[in-house]
C-alpha cells in the first residue's frame, strides 16, 4: 500500500492523477468549510446577482438566478463521489460473487449466470439506464439503481475471467485436496489473487460513474434540482452559449478533472500492481 | 500382500464423448502395500496424471473402484478420505497461493481439518516447518520470498500437516534443480520410513526410481504395460517399451567416470 504510493508519486504523470483525485475528494469532503456560500446548494435565489461572469466574489460566476457556480461545483463533486462509491460498493459485491461462482463452479450455474451477465452487457449502459430511469421516479436513489444495474455485469465478467485462470493454479488444487470447502476455496483462495485488477477497475470506473450520472442528468433523468450536479448544470448553460460560458464551461471542466484524475491514477495501478487483463 | 494399503480395480476413466472421446486409463489395477514407494513411470500422456487424479478424487473413474484399506473410495469424498490422502505437486511455483503467507497456507490443513487445539496451532506450523528442514519463522513469509526447493519443501510440510498416511508425488522433483532434487528426494525418503508413509510417486525419472522406489508400475497409453520390484524390472524389462525407458537413461560409463574425475580436479577434458 504505502509502496503503491510512493511509485505513484514517483511518476509525475499519476502524480498528477493523484493531485486531481485528492483535490475533488478533498473539496467533496470539506465543501462546507471552503465553499463561500455554503447555502447555494439549495433552492436559493438571488436575482440582484444573476447570470454574473466570474469576479472576486464569485470565482466561477452566478448561475441563471444568482447562486455561486463555485459552491454548486464543489457540492455537486460531493453528490457525484457519493453516488460514485454507492454504486460501486453495490455493484462490485454482486459482479464479483457472480464472477467467481461462475468461474469456479462452471457448468450450468456458469451458463446460467454468464449468459445472464451477457444480456446485461448486450444493452448500451445509457440506454438501459435510461430505460430504468424512465420507468422509476427520477431521484437520487433511482440514479444509484440504474447505474448499478448497468455497472455489475463489467465486473462479473472480468472476475469470471480472472477465476477461470485461476482455477487451473496449484494451489486450488491444493486446497481442494486438503478439503477446503467451496466458499472458502473462492472466497480465500482465488478472489486474494483478483483484488489488483478489481481495484485497478474501481479506480477507473469512480471515473465513468461521475461521467455516465452526468450524462443521465444533462438529460434529466438523473439528480433533480435544486440539488447541485455537474450534468443537469452543464445542461441548463448550454442554451446560454456562447454568451455566459462560464455556465458550461466551469462544470464540464469539473466532469473532466475528476474523469480524468480518476483515469491517471487507474492507469498507474493496473500497472503498478500488474493486473494487465 | 495381504490387504494392500491402496487397491486400484479395474479402473477407467475417458474424458469427453463422441468422436472426441479420450480414453485417459483403460483396465488398470494394481496394489500398493503399507510403507511401500511405488513409482509410476511413463512418458506424458500415458495416464500418470489420471491415475494420481482418479486416486485424490478430482474426478471419479469412469469404471472400476479405487478401495482404501479395505474400503471403496466414494466419487464423492468425504473429509476423512480428503485427510488420508495427500498430495505434492509438480510445479513449486503454483503450489502454494502467492497472496498467502506460508504460515496461513499450512494453517489451513490443521484448521480444515481441525487437528490440535486451536491456540497451538502456529506453533505446530512452525513445527512442520521444522520438519521439512526450514526455518520456522519461514511461516511468516510470503512463497515469494521462497526458492523453489524451499517451496517444494513447504507443499511436503502440507502435505504432511494433516498426518495423511497416503502421498501421491506428482513429479515433485522435476521442476527443480538437480542438487535441490537431491535433498528433496532425500527428505522424501527419510520421511517415508520415519512415519511408515506410503507413496505413489508419479515419474518420467527412472534415477530417480531407482533411487526411492520399491516397485515400479509402467504405463503406456493408458494401459498398465507391468508392474514388479525395482530391481527385477531393471534387470529384466519385459515389455520393450519398458526396455526403451531404461535405455533412454544416461548411464555413466567407467570411462566417462574417470572424464568426470578429470574435470573436477581441472585438468583437461580430452
């Protein structure tokens, strides 16, 4: 752990990832101690200020009525890193168990559940989300749920994939031989081994997650307002273009910094700890 | 022999179906006693690696019965049968999990199988380490940190951790170099008459049958060619399949003895 670090800081490139990572977790953590207006997250309005372009008091500008861009951008990193960890602390439990029960135990319960699996990835994330979205009410919690449903099927697969290497190792056999039971046999013996690349994969993907409840909210069917959130703002500045740029510009600047923080550092585990799969 | 330790019936095993249907063993029985080192000789794909699955019940013979002392070896083993018969793999650097410490790898013989009071059982890992010639403070390491002997050493160590009275040896040396093969073949037989172990040492090796073995089983292409004592099956091959095997084992002759000598005391080579 502390050696991943120090090779990670090495490189100035996933140093860099580093710095991003750190500086939108941070900003999410502490957003009511930095942020200037702490109370424009909510439904706030202010029309003496509204559609302002950035100045001293406002870093990043107003939005359309009168709230702080920058105190909206730090609280909407705060919901995106939440829904983030949600969906994958939901997600990577179910692909990974799926995974390794497919892997290890093979025959119908492998084909049932890998074909399963197929069916998922088969749809395009959006698409299926979309569709979830579109049958539930659009909050928060259904966000979770879409994206979570989309999210577990990468993970079975790629732990099924890893299993399946893994099963022809000795020391599976081994520990069959000596009686271990099945449980533990997946659960002790093979999924240690899948841990490099399964945390290389949740690094990348708290990435993609912002990225696709982005896209779900620049469409509307993700977090409402007033609640703050990079898509649903990028959304409502679009009309405004060129003219009020800093409406769309500043959030989709915050989508990039952490899609792209949260890339560089995935790149440099998978390489660190050598799960090239 | 009056009841052999291990008794193999009749067995069969064939893989696949239809046209791809491979038949791995076909009517192959013989005995191994109490104490005794058999060695299963034979080129790959002769059904070595079959027998030594069909015997630790990976998968259950397609025909025929495998009986334990006495008793038949149900498809589906239980515990006790799992704690009776042991295995050391070919490949040192696949037998043990990389992402475990030595100490948690043989932990988890006496925990499955529940043997000594749960407080002491690192210090009995330590002790198994001990006898297999290393260190025991080894069992904090990671197989990593382990040469290939070391590590062979450390599957011996597993193997004896649940006292198992049967160990097939699945070409435990060949993966290792040849004076590291040495002090493992050594360890091996030591442990063997120590605690009367019985051994189905699985081979293309045949020095090293004649090294540790009793007897010797030949197979070819699934089929049990012969079986007899060491001795007799070098002296008088009958099959020449078997001939051939011994044949192909590099012998050292007077002269190239004396060649040996010459290198090892510097002089020249012609």
């Amino acid at each position: 752990m502390k050696r991943t670090l120090v090779i990670l800081l090495r490189n100035p490139l996933s140093a860099f990832g580093v710095l991003l990572v750190a500086t939108v977790v941070l900003s999410a953590l502490l957003a009511d101690v930095i942020v200037p207006f702490p109370e424009h997250r909510g439904a706030v309005v202010d029309f003496a200020n509204f559609n302002q372009p950035p100045s001293a008091q406002h870093p990043m500008g107003t939005d359309l009525v009168g709230r702080d861009l920058f105190s909206r951008i730090v609280y909407a990193y705060r919901i995106s890193l939440l829904l983030g960890v949600v969906v994958l602390a939901i997600a990577v439990p179910i692909g990974v168990t799926v995974g390794l029960v497919a892997g290890y135990l093979g025959g119908r319960v492998e084909y049932v559940l890998m074909r399963l699996t197929d069916v998922f990835l088969s749809i395009p994330p959006l698409v299926l989300a979309m569709s979830i979205m579109g049958v539930l009410e659009p909050t928060l919690i259904n966000g979770m749920l879409a994206v979570t449903a989309m999210w577990w099927p990468w993970y079975a697969r790629l732990v099924y994939n890893l299993t399946r290497a893994e099963r022809e190792e000795g020391y599976v056999l081994a520990a069959e031989v000596l009686g271990a039971g099945r449980v533990w046999v997946m659960f002790r013996e093979i999924l240690p081994n899948c841990v490099p690349s399964i945390v290389t994969k949740m690094t990348l993907d708290l990435g993609f997650v912002i990225l696709i409840a982005s896209s779900l909210s620049f469409l509307g069917l993700g977090v409402q307002p007033p609640t703050p959130d990079l898509g649903s703002m990028v959304a409502d500045g679009a009309t405004y273009l060129p003219d009020s740029w800093w409406l769309t510009v500043f959030p989709g600047l915050a989508i990039l910094l952490a899609v792209f923080g949260f890339n560089l550092v995935g790149d440099a585990l998978r390489e660190i700890l050598g799960a090239d799969q | 022999m009056a009841t052999p330790f291990l008794s193999i019936e009749g067995v069969r095993r064939v893989f696949g179906s239809g046209a791809g249907e491979v038949v791995a063993l076909d009517g192959v029985s013989l005995q191994v006693a109490r104490g005794e080192c058999l060695a299963v000789v034979g080129e790959s794909g002769s059904g070595k690696t079959t027998l030594a699955n069909l015997i630790l019940g990976i998968y259950p013979p397609s025909a025929g019965r495998i009986m334990l002392d006495g008793a038949e070896l149900p498809a589906r083993r239980r515990i006790e049968h799992r704690r009776a018969i042991q295995l050391v793999q070919q490949n040192p650097l696949s037998a043990l999990n990389p992402r475990r410490s030595v100490g948690a790898s043989l932990r988890l013989a006496l925990d499955v199988h529940a043997i000594g009071p749960r407080a002491g059982r690192d210090a009995h890992v330590r002790r198994l380490l001990e006898e297999v010639g290393l260190p025991g403070e080894f069992a904090r390491r990671a197989p990593a940190a382990l040469s290939g002997g070391q590590r062979q050493r450390v599957a011996i160590a597993r193997a004896l951790a649940c006292e198992a009275p049967l160990l097939v040896l699945d070409e435990p040396t060949s993966a290792l170099d040849v004076l590291v093969q040495a002090r493992v073949l050594r360890l091996l037989d030591d442990l063997r008459r120590q605690r009367g172990l019985t051994y189905v040492f699985i081979t293309h090796d045949l020095s090293v049958v004649r090294n540790v073995a009793d007897r010797v089983a030949v197979f070819e292409r699934g089929r049990l060619l012969e079986t007899g004592p060491v001795a007799q099956l070098f002296a008088a091959p009958a099959h020449a399949y078997t001939r051939s095997l011994i044949a192909a084992v590099p012998v050292v002759t007077p002269e190239e003895d004396a060649l040996r000598a010459r290198i090892a005391q510097g002089g020249p080579a012609s």
